[in-house]
C-alpha cells in the first residue's frame, strides 16, 4: 500500500465514520466528534459539488446527531439504511424475521455481561466486546452457531463486535447505489475505511475505476492507506489548500 493521492475535484468520496472520522472509543455512545470535523465535510463536500457520503455501520439517527446540522448523503447500518441525495428521505430495508429469533437467543443465554454489550439497531444486532477482549473467540463461537440456522442473516466480524444484518446489503452495495445517483455519476470513487466492513467498499470502489484507502494497519485490498483519523484530517484538509489551475 501507498500513500493515497491528492483528492480532487472529479472525484465522489465515501467515508466510513468509527475509526476514520473519529476515534473508536470503548462503546458506541463514547466518541467523541473533533470541533472541527463538521465544517471540515461541509467544505470537502461543497468542493466536490456533493459527491461526499458517509458510509457507516450506525444507524443514520446517530451520524446525523454527531455530525448535526449536517445531514449528508449517508448509508447506515452497513447499507440497510440510505439517504441517496441531501435531504432526501432515508429508505430502510426491512428487518428480517430471523433477527428476532437471535435478539431471543441472545437474551436467553446470557452473553450480555462481563463488559460485553449487546446493541440494538433495530434493523440489526451488535455485541461488542473491546472492554472484555479475552472473550471473543468465545463471543464468535456462540454466535456463529445462533445464526447457523438464520439463513438470512450474515455475521459480520468487525473491530471488537459481531454484528448480524439482513444479507445482501453491504457497503459495497451501498456505494454502487450512490455511484447511480446524479451526483456521484461519472466521478470516481474513493472509499476511505479501517474496518473489515470496509473491504466491500473498497471492492466497490475499484471495479468502479476508484481506489481504497486503509486508515491503519492490517490485511485490505485498498490500494493505499493513511496512518490514523488524524492522517485523514489532514488528507481531507489538503484537498480545501489545493489552488485551482489558473
């Protein structure tokens, strides 16, 4: 991997958001969004005439309060919630039947203890473990036999958490849907993200003629990577001092 080009003007960005716009915390509730984050996108987003989305594994409610009053086009819950243009209304897919018979599963056998926290999406459940990390081959024992028999969910092995969500929506699929949309057609996509989750994007965004970018370390098929959030920060922040060709 390579340090990542210069972004510029043609190009439709795509940004996850734990762990490559803010820092990942202990829980979910626990980040904290830099004061000046929220300009920062609005400015990159202006520059690139809107082709910016955020691409996140939480629900829209959550990136729409930390980032408020931003309210960009954004894909949440791995692409199971989309808001496709600015203001746009957030379509959702609906929650498989199967995801109540796990929330079930969950509750009876009592995992939700010892510093692991079960959350609830609605629309999908994860159990996140980075305050008990000795217990994660364990974690991802039980719950791969909990979703064996759910053939329409899929396990997703993120940073600390297992997830499950309907299957078929990734974010991958959520970065194609973006790239039909006027805004972001014809552009070239770039997917910035730290996490497993992430690779369908970078997938997405290479066979679309983009590149990925890896924040951190770590096995990926994106082609180049940045070191952390802060390295992001300031990729983003090099784009806004670029000078126009006369």
């Amino acid at each position: 991997m390579t340090f990542p080009p210069a972004l510029s003007a043609d190009h439709a960005l795509f940004l996850d958001f734990d762990g490559t716009l803010v820092e990942i915390a202990q829980t979910p509730d626990g980040i904290r969004v830099a004061d000046g984050l929220c300009p920062l996108l609005q400015a990159v987003a202006e520059k690139l005439a809107g082709a910016l989305a955020v691409v996140s594994g939480r629900p829209l409610s959550e990136i729409d309060a930390l980032l408020s009053p931003l309210h960009l086009p954004a894909a949440g819950l791995h692409g199971l919630e989309h808001r496709p243009t600015l203001g746009a209304a957030i379509e959702r897919v609906p929650a498989p039947p199967e995801l109540d018979i796990l929330r079930q599963r969950i509750a009876e056998a009592g995992l939700i203890e010892g510093g692991v926290q079960l959350e609830d999406k609605g629309l999908a459940l994860a159990v996140h473990y980075r305050r008990a990390p000795e217990r994660g081959d364990e974690l991802a024992r039980i719950m791969g036999d909990f979703c064996s028999d759910l053939d329409r969910l899929h396990l997703l092995h993120g940073k600390m958490v297992l997830e499950a969500k309907a299957r078929g929506h990734d974010k991958g699929v959520a970065v194609e849907g973006f790239l039909r949309e006027p805004v972001f057609a014809g552009r070239v996509p770039v997917f910035v993200g730290d996490d497993v989750t992430d690779e369908d994007g970078f997938r997405a965004a290479r066979e679309a003629g983009g590149f990925g970018i890896k924040v951190g370390a770590g096995k990926t098929v994106a082609d180049h990577c940045l070191d952390d959030v802060a390295a992001v920060h300031r990729w983003l922040d090099a784009f806004l001092r670029q000078t126009e060709p006369a």
